[in-house]
C-alpha cells in the first residue's frame, strides 16, 4: 500500500512542471519550528515531532532528474525554506522604509536560500559517492551550514533545525552535552534513516537495512529522552534564592513621536512602584524601555537613580548612549551605543554594558571596517559602534548577571564565553515589538531557552512587547507573558549554576563534524584513488 502511494506521489510531480509543489514544501517545512510548539498552545505540544520527516522533501527534489528541473526546483525549494523562518522581518515597517525592508527579506530568502541550496547539492553528491557513510557524513555537513551561519559580518544564526527539539524538553538536554549543534546533527540523522526507507518501500527492494537503521535511531532518541528527563528532574538546590522583578512596559514602537519619552518615563515610574512594594533585589526593564540616551539626560538619569534608590534595588534598563570619539577634536565626532545601564546608586552612576554583536543593515552596515565608504549608505539603520567590554554585573553577595542585548544571545559560543564561574543569572533585554504576532518572537524566545539548558544557568528575559519569561538551567519556563501586554513577573528564583559540557568545552561538536567531512571526503578519494588504479592496465 505505502509502495503504491509513494509511486503515485511522484507520477504525479514528475508528471509536469509543477514548481509550485516545493515552494508549497519548502513553506511548510517552517512547521516544525517555533511558535509550532506547545509554547504557543498546548495542542501543539507534538509539532516538534515533525522535523525528523521535515527534510525528506529536500532531500527528494534535490536528486531527482533530469539534473536540471532538479537543481530549479531545489532552489525554489530552498528560497521558500528561508521565507518560511524569516518572513517576519517585513513586518518591521517602521520609519517608512517598508518597501526597502521588503526588499531585503526577498534577497535574505534568495541569499540564504542559496546557503542551503549548497547543501542540497552536498547531499546529491554524498549520496552517491558515499551510499553507506553519508547518513553520518551529511548531518556533519548540515551542522558546518549552520556554523557558518554565525561567521562574518553578515552573521544571522536564526532558527537552526536543532530548535525545533526545544519543544521536545527531555531531548533538548543534549544541548547541555553538544549545543544546540548535537540536536541538529540527531535530527538529520533521523531525516536520512527514514529517507532511506522510504525510497527501499518505492522500489519494492529488501528494506530489512533500512528499517534497522530506522529502529536504532528511535531507540537512540528514546535513551537521550530518558537520560533528559532524569537529568531535568534531578533534585536543584534551594539556595542562594533573588527576588527579580521583570518589567514588560511594553510600548508600542509603531507609535512613538514626540510624547513617547514622557509616557515611557511615567509608565515605568508607575511599575516601579509596585514591583517595589514585593522587596526586589533587581528590577529587569527590556531594551528600549527608555528611549533616549540615558547618560545624557540628567533629568531623567537621576529619575532612574531615584526609583532605584527608593526600591532599595538596582535597576537594568536598556537605553542609548553616545561617547564624543576623541573630547579634544574640534569636529567632535561621537559614536553611538545600544546600551544596557545598571544603576550604582553609592555611587550616583550608571553601569554601561554596549552590544558587541550588532544586527547586520538594522544596526551596523557589514563590513564597513574594512570599506569605510559603506558607513555613508543610509538604509534606514541605527548606525551604532560595537562595544568593546564583555561586562558583567555584580549586584550583590548572591547574584551576578551577564546582560545580553536582542540578538546577541541567539550566537552559542557568543554567550558561553562570557559567562564566568561567578556568574549565575542569563539577563537578556529585547524589544521584539517590530515582528509584530508572528512566529519571531516565540522563535527569539525558544533560542534564548536553548542558552540556559546549554550552559545550566538560569534566564530572566524581559521583552518591551513580549515574550518576556524565566526560565530553570535545564530550559524550564517557570513563568512568562504574553505578546503586547504591559505586565509585571516578580518571583523568587534559585540562582544556580549546573556544570555542562558545552559550557566548558564550547563548540567542539563543530570540530568533530568538521573531521566527519574531512575523513568522509578522504575514504571517497582512497576509493577514487583506487578504481583508477584499477582500471589502469598494467604494462608487460
């Protein structure tokens, strides 16, 4: 029966040109992603499940024939892949440049498109040479496409394959032993052992092979499973406890203007004063809760330094700041700043963290390092300077954060290293506000999550718009919001640290996939090496 379904299947694709069939496949594939997870609903709960199949389309278009119909059809596939995970960026319609960003999220879909079309040719290509080693090697090769994903200054390392597991708890823990890395090769793995069945079921061959495969792979997934969910349910410790407000002051970025400011200010005085009436050690505002350069508004500088006093707690913020390049230079050119401010009040100061990891186009144009001449293109972007100091904040005897802004903390190795041993609360600030109710904000949140199974600390997030939420070092959310809501989490939270792997060894997965590649490519050139050898005839 599945033999006669599968035939009909592809009569039916192959039958015409119909190149609507993967870029149907390819928007698809994004279902197994966030928000498809039970973080959006609980109905949703076994969604995940879905990307140990979701590459068997790809893998499907890119080694049929003729060559040429494939490497199109592969490529409309791969195009449609992208615009799946990345759609939402056209929902930042802000300061008028809609048509620009629109622009830009159709040449993101063909650019990055073209990342996995590569890989899709990898795929037919080891395939072929490598029939019985490249459901090891190609999962390899897919982590390297990933990996590269968070090099150069073009870096977006969004929604890799390995975060659909996140909605999978007990299976994400093996983030804690490879990074989010582990995950995607697994899952790859999976995709490749079913792919393999699936074409033995076609073409009526033996499938006892296959079906094994099949089998150890699940009891594989069924043994990490196990492992997580001892490993999640393991006694914590109660102490050292912190009491941390997070202030969702939500305000809505499509609307500021003139005005904005002053109902910022108020409606933060307003939070405060009740998140102080719980006893805080530390009140959490999201990036851009205060929209103006903080430091350089002495009036509003010392607001902040009092709400803080009168808290009796320190207050994170995220704001502008600017710095004159060189004070003595007549020009007085300055830089600025996407800033995260701590408040010192013994000292009437503000503690400044810069983000180092700018939003290529948004808030840095890439490579104008090395071509000056870029810095003069306005695409509508913020222009910021990279900061240069991995701070962390000391708060007090039991509590010690590494601040994180927006997309920093969707870079793995970013993250791990700068978290010291002392170090026992992730905070990331964001405004996910210009998404809109789209699928970026919950998958902003899931990679986040996947920082604190990998490095077994705990996460205070605090979103201008949502999803602002704690979470445990084994990736549990304890509490969270909504989207667009103005809200408040006060909670008492177990501060700890579990050792991990990946926090102490970082992305050694990378490597080893890395000698996968290289050992796989010389077992193909031994055997190249040899057919010639034989095929040469030997003189008399």
């Amino acid at each position: 029966m599945l033999q006669v379904i599968l035939k009909k299947i592809d009569a039916y694709y192959t039958g015409a040109n119909r190149f609507w069939i993967p870029i149907l496949c390819g928007l698809l594939y994004s279902l197994c992603l966030p928000p498809f997870s039970g973080m959006l609903h609980p109905a949703l709960t076994p969604m995940p499940l879905l990307a140990f199949a979701a590459l068997i389309p790809f893998f499907y278009f890119s080694t049929r024939a003729p060559r040429r119909r494939a490497l199109i059809h592969t490529y409309l596939h791969c195009a449609a892949m992208t615009l799946g995970q990345y759609y939402w960026i056209g929902f930042d319609t802000a300061g008028g440049f809609w048509i620009l960003i629109l622009i830009g999220v159709a040449l993101i879909s063909l650019v990055w498109g073209a990342l996995y079309f590569a890989a899709a040719l990898a795929f037919r290509y080891s395939m072929r040479r490598l029939p019985r080693l490249y459901i090891f090697v190609y999962p390899a090769v897919w982590v390297l496409v990933e990996y590269f994903r968070t090099t150069t200054d073009l870096a977006f390392p969004w929604s890799y394959l390995g975060y659909s597991a996140v909605g999978i708890l007990p299976l994400a823990q093996l983030s804690s032993v490879t990074g989010v890395w582990g995950l995607s090769y697994i899952i790859v793995v999976g995709n490749i052992a079913l792919w393999e069945l699936l074409r033995a079921y076609k073409s009526g061959a033996d499938t006892r092979r296959q079906r094994r495969n099949v089998i150890v792979w699940a009891a594989l997934i069924l043994a990490i499973f196990a492992w997580g969910a001892v490993r999640m349910y393991a006694k914590a410790p109660q102490t050292p406890v912190s009491k941390i407000a997070i202030v969702q002051s939500y305000m809505d970025q499509f609307h500021w203007g003139r005005g904005s400011l002053d109902t910022a200010v108020t409606v933060s005085d307003s939070m405060v004063k009740v998140a102080a009436k719980y006893k805080p050690d530390i009140m959490i505002f999201s990036e851009s809760a205060l929209m103006c350069y903080l430091d350089r508004r002495p009036e509003i500088r010392q607001q902040v330094l009092d709400w803080a006093r009168n808290a009796n707690a320190p207050i994170v913020a995220g704001a502008l700041h600017w710095d004159y390049v060189n004070e003595a230079e007549t020009k007085r050119d300055y830089n600025s700043y996407n800033t995260v401010f701590l408040t010192d009040v013994d000292r009437d100061s503000l503690l400044r963290y810069h983000k180092i990891l700018l939003v290529p186009f948004s808030e840095i144009m890439p490579f104008e390092a090395k071509f000056p001449i870029l810095s003069r293109v306005n695409l509508g972007g913020a222009s910021f300077k990279r900061g240069e100091s991995e701070s962390v904040f000391r708060i007090n005897e039991n509590l010690e954060i590494a601040p994180y802004i927006c997309y920093e903390i969707i870079f793995p190795d970013f993250v791990r290293r700068r978290l010291k041993d002392s170090t026992n609360l992730l905070v990331n600030v964001t405004n996910d506000g210009w998404f809109g109710r789209t699928s970026g904000p919950y998958q902003h949140a899931v990679m986040a999550q996947t920082r604190s199974i990998e490095n077994g600390i705990t996460l205070a997030r605090s979103a201008n718009s949502g999803i602002s939420m704690f979470v445990d070092p084994y990736g549990r959310i304890t509490e969270k919001t909504g989207l667009y809501t103005r809200d408040m989490m006060v909670r008492d939270v177990c501060v700890y640290r579990v050792k991990t792997l990946y926090n102490r060894f970082g992305d050694w997965v990378v490597w080893l996939c890395l000698g996968i590649v290289v050992a796989g490519a010389a077992v193909r050139s031994a055997a190249l090496i040899k057919s010639k050898s034989l095929s040469t005839p030997k003189s008399k």
